[in-house]
C-alpha cells in the first residue's frame, strides 16, 4: 500500500470519527419536560369549568401551573372555586387536577385522569375522584423559605424528572409514572 493510500484512509477515518461525535447542526436538541405558568395554560389545554361531585364550577386559570412532558403529555392544575359545595368538601376541594400520565405522588400512584385534590390543615394531600371519593391521601411539605407564594404554582424539584405541586407554601412532589 503506497503512503499517500494510507494517510487518504486514515484522514477518512478521522473526519468520519469526528462526524460521529459532532451533531449536525440542523438536527433538533433533545426534548425535555417544560413547566407551564399560568400564562402558557389557557381554555385550550385546560377547561374553564369543570364538573366535580354533581355540580359545574369555574377554574382561575390565572392560578393554573403544569407539566408538559417531553413526548407532548400534560399534567395541569388549576385553582377552583368551591363555594357552591357542602362543607366538608369546600375543606378538600382547592384545585382541579388533569393528567394524561400516571403520576407518583408521595410514593403512591395515581392513574391518569381527572381529580379533585386539596391540601389538609393536618398536613396531607389528597386527591379525589369525581365522586369526591378519596383515591390518594399522602403527607405534604411546607416550604418556609419561599418568599412570595402564590396560591398554585408547579416547580421542578431536586431530583430530575421530579416536580412540586404547590398550593402557597404547602406542596407534594410528583414525577410521572415508570
């Protein structure tokens, strides 16, 4: 093999090896999960009433936060007006939450769909069917050091793929189910 031939194959062999490593310029940078604020959520993804235990309320989308997850699923939430309920479901009914996912949420799954969900003055969240049953009752946190809460906000957590459902300072971590 003449010396030209070898050092021709070798500098292929570079360009294709750097090729390889160097991604091209057009191509798309990987998905990721985003969080939604209020403003990226209108009546197009989430609805302005909802139905929940025999009766039509309204959502303060201005008070609304969700996830939209890298393959284009959406988890949202959203503040509702519970003043038209008995009591003891004004107590559990602080927001709407809709998922197209599975979520695990204080180590317990709850399946896609449609809840109720509030946090207690014990402590807990938790999460109801639109029957206003019980599905989920987990122990939510308080974030003392936030220093302007909101009455609903999503955030990332520490862990990837880990997110805060927050209700003022009171929040539970969720991440989508495996």
């Amino acid at each position: 093999m003449t010396r030209v031939k070898l050092l021709t194959g070798f500098a292929l062999l570079l360009l294709l090896a750097l090729l390889l490593q160097i991604p091209f310029a057009g191509a798309a940078p990987a998905a990721s999960d985003a969080i939604l604020k209020a403003n990226d959520i209108g009546a197009k993804l989430f609805p302005e009433k909802i139905f929940f235990h025999g009766q039509v309320t309204s959502v303060q989308l201005r008070n609304s936060g969700g996830v939209r997850f890298s393959d284009d699923a959406y988890t949202l939430a959203g503040v509702v007006d519970a003043s038209g309920y008995a009591s003891g479901i004004r107590e559990k009914l602080q927001g709407y939450l809709i998922s197209e996912v599975a979520l695990v949420i204080g180590g317990q799954k709850l399946p896609t769909g449609a809840y109720g969900f509030g946090f207690l003055k014990d402590g807990k969240f938790v999460a109801m069917d639109l029957g206003a049953h019980d599905v989920l009752q987990v122990a939510s946190s308080k974030d003392a050091e936030m220093k302007r809460p909101v009455p609903l906000q999503v955030a990332s957590a520490a862990a990837a793929g880990t997110y805060r459902l927050y209700m003022g300072r009171d929040f539970v971590e969720f991440s989508r189910s495996k």
